[in-house]
C-alpha cells in the first residue's frame, strides 16, 4: 500500500505542478497518469469521476484527485480506510505545487507584474491554457460517453444534439450553466 500512496503522491505532485489553467485544464493529464500509464482504472470509471467531479462543490482537479486516490486504492484491493488515505495523499499533492508556488510567486509578483518579461510569460501561457482544456474536452468525447455510429446510433446522435444544444445555448444565448446541466440530464433520463 505505500508503494501505491507514494506513486498516486509522486504522480498528483507532477500533475498539480504542470497544471495550468486550473482544474478543467488537468483532466487530460489526471487521464494520461491515472488511465493509460499507471491503469489504477478504466476510462469508464474516469469519465465518471469526471462527472462526479464537476457536480460537487469545489475545484474539479482537486475534487478528481480525491476521487481518484480514492478508487485507485479501492481497485487495487485495499479497505476503505485506505481508500480515504488515498484520497488524503492524492488531494494533498494536487494543492501542494500550487500552495509553494503561490507563496513564492506572490512575494515577487506584486514587484516585478509590470516587467516586460513577466508579461511575456502570461501571454505565451494562455494559448497553453486553451489547448490543455481542449486535450480535455477531446479526451471525454469517447464511445463510451457519445455512443458509437455502428453500436448505438441513437445514444451518438442525442449525445451530438444535447452537446451542441449546451454549447450554443451557453455561447450563443448565455443560458445558466446549472439549468443546461439539469436540462441535459433530464433529456438523458428521458431519450437515453
């Protein structure tokens, strides 16, 4: 078992020291880690962390860095006891890169944030940002999430039509994020 908290402390340090751009921009590194390198899941069980992720209060990289520490442990055996040390040891390495670099930074920020090359810095970040949290997006928009052409046509289709619907609704018309996610969850209980 400390073998495992000591590879979910190493690899949830990592993921919070190089995760820009905030919690979204961390799922698709939460799931290269968690999924592909080490397997302490299936990307069924990730997407649903995911989902869990986002529906409860709270940042959505920490809260998966809960929820994975938690299954990880539950997966590979161990009682729950040990599940919530999971949880413990994965949440507090996601926080720690971020709380050492905010006290540093903070110290000099504040002097130096007109500096041409501080500046520099932040701009060559942002298209970072954008590209983490479209690796994110792309890594939810599996079969298992949209349904496939060949195994579910109706499931891809209404998952299409309930995704473009959302983004429009938000984009376009500014709808509440809260009622698009209720809306969609009630059309999926009903059509899926």
């Amino acid at each position: 078992m400390t073998c495992l908290l000591i590879q979910l402390f190493l690899t949830f340090f990592v993921i919070g020291l190089f995760g820009f751009g905030g919690g979204y921009a961390m799922i698709s590194l939460i799931q290269q880690k968690v999924v592909t390198a080490h397997a302490w899941m299936t990307m069924g069980q990730f997407t649903d962390i995911v989902a869990i992720s986002q529906m409860t209060p709270g940042p959505i990289g920490i809260n998966s860095a809960t929820y994975v520490g938690y299954t990880s442990l539950v997966n590979a055996g161990y009682p729950h006891w040990a599940a919530v040390l999971g949880s413990l040891t994965a949440t507090t390495a996601v926080i720690l890169p971020s709380f050492i670099l905010m006290l540093i930074i903070s110290r000099f920020l504040m002097r130096y944030k007109s500096h041409p090359a501080i500046e520099s810095v932040f701009q060559g970040l942002r298209p970072a940002v954008v590209g983490l949290l479209l690796a994110a997006s792309l890594c939810l928009m599996t079969g298992e999430n949209f349904g496939t052409w060949r195994e579910s046509p109706w499931q891809l289709l209404i998952s299409i039509a309930i995704f473009l619907f959302t983004f429009l609704s938000q984009r376009v018309y500014k709808l509440n994020p809260i009622f698009l996610i209720i809306l969609s969850a009630i059309v999926g209980v009903i059509l899926l």
